[in-house]
C-alpha cells in the first residue's frame, strides 16, 4: 500500500527534486528505535547531570536496570543525558547544565536520550525564576531539533510540591528513555502530583486491568488494543458493525472481546459497561474512534460539521458521564483520548475535524479533577504526521508531506508510536499526569 | 539588499524549481493590506453573526466608522466577519456559527478579516462546555488557513468576568479587524480584564506618552520606534555605542531623543530613567534589543551562550526591577517585550536564544501581576519570520525559509507588522491583555 511517506520517497529520489531537495535540507531518515520486549531500556549508560536533585533522580534508575554514570567519559557511548535543572532560580542558572549537556551530545548514541527536569513555570514565581524555568522549554526544543540518528529530547516539568524523586517522575522518565518514545519530540510531560507507583511487571504493566478500546478494527486503534494486550490487559475492542470482520480479526489476534457497536447511539455508554463489566471491572477506556469529512468551510455542510462533531466528540463526552456515573469503575481509572495536532495548530479542510481535536484537549483538561476524585487520570495524546490508511487515501498526500516536512525524527510515525504513548497513559507509572496532551509528532512543524 | 525571501522567491522562479514548487503547492503570495492614516478601517462592512452577544459586541462598531450587517446580502463584499460565540456550552452549540461563517466566505473582500469571540476554556467549566469553548480554537486556526487574498482570521477570549462590550474587547476587535494586523494570524488574544478604554484621538493613541524603544538603530527596533511616534508617542531610542549614528539617524527621522547606552551595564536602568524622565514620566517601555550567537549546542561556548541571555533577557529583568522601583513610571506602564516563534518552538542552531525567548515569555506571565498592581501591563510580541538585515544574513537562508514555507499569509513579514502589534499593546485599548505573547508570524509552522 502506498503511503504519503512513500510518495515523498518517490519524489525525492528523482534526481531533480533530490536536488532541490538537498538544496532545501531535506530529510535521509533514521530507522528509529522501538521497543521490543527483553530489550535492555537504552543503548548506554545515562549520564545524569545536576545537582543534588541529580542525586536524588538517579536513586531509583539502577532498579530500571540503568547504569548511571554522573561525568562523561571521554568515548564511552552514552544511551541517555538528563540534565536535572529542579533548581533553577534566574537565567544565569541555565548556562551550566546547557553547555554540559552540550559537552556531552558527541558521546549520544544513535536512537539516544535527552531529558532535562525541571519545574513548571507558574504565574506567581518572582519574574526571574519565571523566565529560566520557561526558558528550558526554548532550549530542550531547540536541542530536540539538533538531534540526528533517531535521538530524541524531551523534559519532565514538575508541578507544584512535586519533587524529582516522586514515582510519577520515574515513571514519566522510564517512558521517555525507552524505545516506547521513538516518535515523541520535543515534548514536556507535567507530573502535577505525587501519586503513581513502579509496575509490580515492568514488562507487563497492565497485567489484570480490563481495557476498552473504541475504532479498534484498524489503523492506530488496533495498534493500541495490541500494545494494551502486550502490556498484559484484557482488551474489548469496539467498533461500528460495517467493521466487524476486522475488528473480530483484531480480537482474535489478541484474544480479546469484540464488542461491534456505534458510538454515538444513546445507549452505547451502557452497553460498553455491560460488556467491559464482564471481566469485573473497567480499568482503562481509550476514546480513539474517529472520522474526517473534509471540506473547506466555505463548502461544508451540516451533516459533515454535525458528524465528525458527534463521532469525534460528542460520543466522549458522553460515555465519560456514562462510566463516572457507573460503580464497575475500578480504583485507578484511566482515560485516554486521542486528540491531533490538528485540534493544536488547525488544518486546512478540517475547520470541523480540528474543531472536535481541540475540543478533546479541552475535555481532558476540565475532567481531570471528575477522574482525580475517582483516582484516575484522564489524558490525551495528540498524533502528529502517523503513517496509516486514512494518510495514504488523502487527495493530496504530496501535499500534506510538503506541509510537515521536517519533523525533527525526519519521518512520520507509525500507529504503533501513538499506542505506546496510550499505554503508558494508562499504567500506575504515569499516575501523576492528569488533564495533559501529550503530542506524538516527531516534533513535526505545526504552528498554533 | 537581498532578503531571505528574495532568496526564495528567485530560487522558485527557476522553470525546474517552479515545478516542484507546483506539485508542492507554494505560495504565490497576495499583497498584504497594510494601515496608512486615514484610509478606513475595513475595506467593507462587517458582518456580526450570533444571538444576543453580537448585539452587544456590535453596538460601540458604528463609533468605530464601521458599518454593521446582521445578515450577508448576496453580491456585498464583506470586510469582515466577526463570529460572537460567547455562549457556546457544548459541542452541538458549534455548528450554527460556523456554518453561517462558512456560508459568508465567499462575501469576504481581498485583507479582509475573520474574527471569533468566545469564552476562555478554563480547567473549572464542566467537560462539555470546556470541549466547545477549546473546539473554537481548532476551528478558527483552520479557517484561517483556508483563507486568500491577504485576508487574516484571529479571536478574541473573553476572560472570567469579561463580557462582549468590555472596552478591551473593542479595542482587540479595532486592531484585529484594522490592516494593522496585516501579518496576525490564526492567533488568539485573551481580555482578561474590563479595564482600558477608547483614546482620546484614534489616529493618535499614544499622543503625550513617553516611550522607550531599546536596540532602536535599525530592523524591528527602529520600525517600532517610527510606528510609536506615527501613534503621537514622544520616543527616546536606545541602542549600543556602536550604532550611534544609525540610531541618530533614527532619532532625527522621528523627532526622538538617542541615547547610546549598553542595556547589559548596570547602571543602564538608571541612565534610561534619568533621560526618559526628562520628559516627566515615563508610559512605554519596549524591551526589542537582542542578539543572536546561533551555534549548535555541541559546539556552544559560554561566550556565546552568556552574551544572548545577558542582553535578551538578564538585562530586560533588571531594567523592569529599576523601573517599577522608579517614581518617574506613569499611571498607566505598558511593557512591550520581543518574544519570538524560536522561543515557543525551539529552532536548531538557537538554544541560547530561544532559551532567552522563552524566558522573555516565562517573564511577561509572571511580571503581569506587578503591572497590574500599578495600573498597567505588560506582553511580549513574538515575531515569526519576519524580513530584517539579520534574516539576509542568515548563512542558509533558503534553508530557513524551506522550514517556514508555509505559512497562511504566504509570505514573511515585515518589521513594521511587529511594530504595530506594540504599538496596539502599547495603547489603552490595550489594557484588558496583561501577561500575553502574541504571535506575529502569519500563522507559520512553528510547532511547540
């Protein structure tokens, strides 16, 4: 199957365009780490740079089966640098830990780590502190863009009373080291709160927790159901019944439960509670059910506007009421939604598309204290360019390559990227992100 | 003197390059509509389309000299459509606006101006009202991208408290629907308060007021100071040594005062207050002086590193920290500081200075609150690509403009359209957005 990257592919290599783009700098793409079970975390060491909150975050990373080195050394090839810049109080703070970062980056392996810690710059810090905590985020994204060979760089920021060895922060970091991040770039993760603990499994964190998974039968939701299974959940998998040799096929795969049913009926919270209530309980619902109608506004109709509003949106909006009113909830829930770049930055043709992303990041962020009252967590995950059927039948693939042409990572992603990042959404790890979009884009060029 | 986007535009005039330029869909870009004294506010009437808030939003517009439609007549160029959602509570509450807008796009005249007016999506809404609300964004950074012929789109958010006839929502909706917005697009600005109110003499907005424009010798300093003094502003411009004559010049075209001085000395607080103060008190600070020392991270020096957060952003925090220590600052202080798109989003080769541009952004957040406490504000204007001598000097121009292609307008920006983005923050009418960075970047691809 031709996908939009495949096209790019083909036009670049026609010696005219190869030139014009080697004019431009355009992209020879690295092949990606991505994870594998049995696989050590990361290719090297990790060099931790820092303070004493350096000491402190580098505590519990030998239990990830990390080795931690606190200087470089000359020639050893390093799997990961985290800078931890927790104490930054004014911008002559930054200078330090930027150029060792720097002092260190030729010693990155291919398909290596950046992650700097720092804490999240809040309205009412003294205006100095403000500045040199928000300006880590213009020199991770900068670095982020500098990296070559499949290396990534990302930051943990850490809300109010949260502290560098809270699990949360070990968990989001693990997440960021490993080959489960491959596509997210240039992201800041925020742990707002002490809670979340290390998984009893590591390599199966989900193991005992009953998942739904809606628009299952293809494409990034059945990424998402296989990797759920992987990660030892019991998956249901949903989808309209016109997919439903698919989604028995994904079923089958993973030894799931296929639940064929239309999001948007009335009753459609029910019967999902009825079916995931199965198994006991509901641990983990990820809304990924979703369409496109594109059309330039100035040609768009109601039934377009109306549909992908009620599939993309709607629906959410209302099997979260549904299973917030529900007692087979269990203690921990989690949440997750797939938003799009699109709901970030807008696209053309997608006015009513962008309108419902933009609406799930909205929703994630008002409902996460409904969930926090109920233990749980609700997030989204923003993809960015993700090479799956739906790319591949765009009218003007060309074009929308040309648009995003220069992710960091040099590529798009694949839907396999996009699940990794639901599934540590949805784990005890990731317990102290709440009412957060997290972007998998390859840190792609958007604009907002 | 050739530009960047001369580089570009000779490159795609090239038979072989235009093809590539075709299959990619590359601009052709329209002339922009650009404010000159005198001329009218809108190049047609405004359509106002929404219930009871429209009424509201639209009864100051006919002081404005503009002329109100309630309904688009066929055939009648609009020239501009404003959108009042400010009652949306769920997702279904999206189409009726959007469709009308949708239908009355084709009315909209060459510069003509979309405008949404809509509610802040804040944490504490519930879910569905705050998936509407946050659905607003995603659909006008669409739309926005889907409009021709120099013509903008941009909202407004209404803040806690703030309603649709609040002065400072006048006063956004006067500058986003003028041609002095000509390079704002798909941005958002936030009122978050009911001050500010109508000036005196619209064409003369800041007649009697002092300001102070740093790194005034050439590029966007000195188009902000000659925009300042167009405004009725009396301007003191600063910049190094050096560029002493440059800036005498500038001061002699404008009327102005020079003063030579080193912003990184630390005495400069002091010398700036003893020369403004000359003038009685002193209403405008823009803090535009910076520089850039681009290298890769792995090859930074602390030299380079040093010299970029000294000058962008260690020596605006202590000119602040003098000013509002000082008994000369006027009733009402405006601070203007230059941000930039590197500062959101990172950009390869700039970790120093986006690290420097996302603190002027850290910076405004947290000043806003002691602005406000002496009566006034203080925002940052980020620019995106914006045509200067330092853009022509760019070592890999074309490079640069291949990452920034395509932004909606199709074309960079002058420093002209930053400086009336400051000149507006600047203003009274300005006085409900406190704390803000706004985009001036023609809705390019940044990413974040």
């Amino acid at each position: 199957m031709a996908t939009a990257q495949d096209s790019y592919l083909n036009l670049v290599s026609h010696p005219v365009a190869r030139e014009i783009a080697g004019r431009f700098g355009l992209p020879r793409p690295a092949v990606l780490r991505r994870y594998r079970p049995g696989e050590p975390l990361l290719p090297g060491p990790v060099l931790v740079l820092g303070g004493s909150g350096a000491d402190a975050l580098a505590g519990p990373l030998p239990d990830l089966g990390l080795q931690i080195r606190r200087q470089a050394a000359h020639g050893e090839r390093l799997g990961a640098i985290v800078a931890v810049l927790d104490e930054v109080a004014g911008p002559a703070d930054l200078a330090a830990s930027a150029l060792a970062v720097g002092a260190a980056l030729r010693e990155l392996a291919p398909g290596g780590r950046i992650v700097t810690v720092s804490r999240q710059a809040c309205e009412t810090l003294p205006p100095a502190a403000a500045a040199a905590r928000q300006g880590v985020e213009g020199l991770l994204r900068s670095l982020a863009r500098e990296l070559r060979g499949g290396a990534t760089g990302n930051g943990i920021l850490l809300g109010d009373g949260v502290d560098v060895d809270a699990p949360g922060v070990t968990g989001a970091l693990r997440f960021l080291l490993s080959a489960r991040s491959a596509y997210v770039d240039g992201q800041f993760l925020l742990v707002g709160s002490t809670d979340g603990q290390p998984a009893a499994e590591p390599e199966r964190p989900l193991a005992g927790h009953t998942a739904v998974v809606t628009g299952a039968a293809r494409g990034i939701g059945a990424a998402i159901a296989e990797v759920l299974r992987r990660d030892g959940a019991d998956v249901v998998v949903v989808d309209v019944p016109a997919a439903g040799e698919q989604l028995a096929a994904v079923a089958n795969r993973i030894g799931g439960t296929a639940l064929q049913l239309d999001i948007t009926r009335p009753d459609a919270g029910a019967r999902i509670i009825e079916q995931a209530g199965r198994h006991g309980r509901i641990d983990i619902v990820v809304h990924n059910a979703g369409i496109t109608r594109d059309k330039l506004l100035a040609n768009m109709d109601a039934e377009r506007w109306d549909a992908v509003l009620e599939v993309n949106l709607a629906a959410p909006l209302r099997l979260n009421e549904a299973l917030l009113a529900s007692n087979l909830l269990g203690p921990a829930p989690r949440i997750v939604c797939l938003a799009s770049t699109s709901g970030i930055a807008g696209n053309r043709g997608q006015t009513n598309y962008a309108a419902s992303k933009a609406g799930i990041i909205g929703m994630v962020r008002s409902s996460a204290p409904l969930l926090a009252a109920r233990g749980g967590t609700i997030n989204a995950v923003a993809p960015g360019f993700i090479e799956t059927e739906m790319t591949a039948r765009m009218p003007a693939a060309a074009r929308q390559v040309a648009r995003r042409l220069l992710p960091s990572l040099q590529q798009g992603g694949l839907p396999r990227d996009v699940a990794e990042a639901v599934a540590f959404l949805s784990g005890g790890a990731a317990a102290g992100i709440n009412g957060q979009t997290l972007r998998v884009c390859g840190q792609s060029l958007v604009g907002a």
